[in-house]
C-alpha cells in the first residue's frame, strides 16, 4: 500500500483548513466514517476538504465542531475558504464552480442569458460588458477567464450529466452581431451533442410557467444532498433545505414539459445560426 500523503497547508486557504481538519479528526481518534455519520454527507466529500479540494459547508462545519470538540473553529473559518475559491467570479458566484466540478447531474433555467457553461468567450464578455459595465478591464479579463475555466468540464470524461432549458428570447434577441452570435449558437449545439447532453427551448409563446421569477440552477451529487442555486442580478441564494429543493425540481419538471422536445430544440438554435450566418454575410464590409 502507498504511503499516505498529507495536504500541503501551505498551498492556500482550503489546504490549511483541510489539513487542520485532518490533523483534529486524526487527534481525537475519528476515521472519516466516523466523522462522517450524522452529517448527511459522503465519506468522499469529507475526504475532499480534507485535501482541500471542496469548501466545508456551514452546516457541515456545525457538525465537525460539535463531534471534534473544536469550538466552532471550522464554522468561523468557512468564510475564509469561500473567499478563497471566489477567484474569477464575482462573490455571490463563488459557490457555483465548486458544486459543477463535483456535481452529478446539472440542470440549467436560463431565462435572460445563454448559460454559463455554454457560452463562447465572446458572449461571455459582452455579457460582463452590458451587465456591470463598470468593471476595469482586468478585473472583467479576470471573470471572462473564471467562466471559461468552468466549461473544462466538457472535457472530462467524468463529467456531469447536464439538462438545460433556455428561453427561446436569448437566441431570437441576440447580444452579439451575427456573425459571432452565429458562432455562439453553433457552439451550444456541438456542446450538446458531444457531451450527449440534453437542451431544450421553452418557446416565447409560452406564457405564464412555474419558474417565471427567474434563473435557477439545480445540483445533484453522488456524496451530498442536492442544492438549488438561484440568482438575481447582484445577489444569488443556495437553497439545500429538503423541502424547498424538492419543490424547485418540481417546477424544473413542469418547465421542460412546456419547452420543445430536445431534437426540435436543437433545430430550431441550428437554424437561427443558419439564419445569424446569412445574415452576417449580407452586411456591407
């Protein structure tokens, strides 16, 4: 059996609490097991902030200090880690990467916005642009990189299984001139298909609609209890109470059953590119 290797504290914020966090549990004799039970969490998580790869949540840490006796050294200290993985997004963000790179399945309402995840870097700075024009250009160089960053997880052969539903007004009221918007839309498809992924457009005609009040983000994961992001437009809320997340999938249930089927949805983006495209070509140089 190999040698077990430790954190390295010193190599940010989440190390040294992940490792402080081994170093107690070690200390009063606990294996992660043991830790573990009672908290509604997975041995891998645990095992995950331990090398300082996940942010212990609040409820979590509650739990840690109460069986590890460390008066409530791990809950003070939850913010610290949160601000430390905020880099690249903005504050009320800083969450949502974190539970991507270890979610299960991901399921997208976007309503004013193509989604994160799916957008080029084009769109993606037109969005920081329009949304917080304020920003200095490298804090918005900063963001742009952080998005982009969290669509490596197409990549993965890991990855989440992802569902997305998307208005149909992002892709008939587009951000960008033709030509990239073109490019953006052609984008999504191969994503989609690729990653084998599901998309659907809810069609502008569809009136009222269970998750009208705004965007969500919906989160499942193999070792912790589902979350339910939503955000409005400077500020976010993480819901992890059962019930509440239990209705927030009910009304993303009743949602795709108003949008398009997936095939037809993915028909409709590939021929608003066609159309982007012709446009694009008919501008005067």
């Amino acid at each position: 059996m190999p040698a077990r290797k430790d954190p390295d504290a010193s190599v940010s914020v989440p190390s040294f609490y992940g490792a402080e966090l081994r170093y107690k549990r070690e200390a009063a004799g606990l294996t992660l097991e043991q830790l573990a039970e009672g908290s509604f969490r997975g041995v891998p998580f645990l095992s995950q902030i331990e090398r300082g790869e996940r942010r212990m949540p609040p409820d979590l840490a509650k739990h840690v200090d109460e069986r590890l006796g460390t008066d409530g050294f791990f809950t003070r200290r939850c913010e610290d880690v949160r601000k430390a993985k905020q880099h690249g997004h903005a504050e009320f963000f800083a969450d949502v990467p974190e539970m991507e790179e270890h979610a299960e399945t991901i399921e997208d309402w976007a309503p004013w916005l193509i989604p994160g995840l799916l957008q080029t870097r084009a769109y993606a700075v037109e969005a920081h642009r329009v949304t917080t024009p304020w920003l200095r250009p490298e804090a918005m160089d900063t963001y742009v990189a952080g998005r982009m960053k969290r669509a490596e997880l197409w990549k993965r052969e890991d990855r989440p299984s992802y569902w997305g539903v998307v208005s149909e007004s992002v892709i008939r009221k587009p951000l960008l001139p033709p030509a990239p918007m073109a490019e953006q839309l052609d984008h999504i498809a191969r994503v989609i298909r690729d990653s084998q992924s599901v998309l659907q457009v809810l069609p502008e005609g569809v009136g009222g609609h269970p998750l009208m009040m705004g965007l969500i983000k919906v989160v499942t994961f193999s070792d912790a209890p589902p979350l339910v992001y939503t955000e409005g437009i400077h500020s976010s809320q993480l819901v992890d109470y059962p019930a509440i997340v239990k209705r927030y999938r009910r009304s993303y249930d009743l949602l795709r059953a108003a949008a398009l089927p997936p095939e037809a949805s993915l028909a409709l983006i590939e021929e608003a590119a066609r159309e982007y495209r012709n446009a694009a070509q008919q501008q005067p140089d």
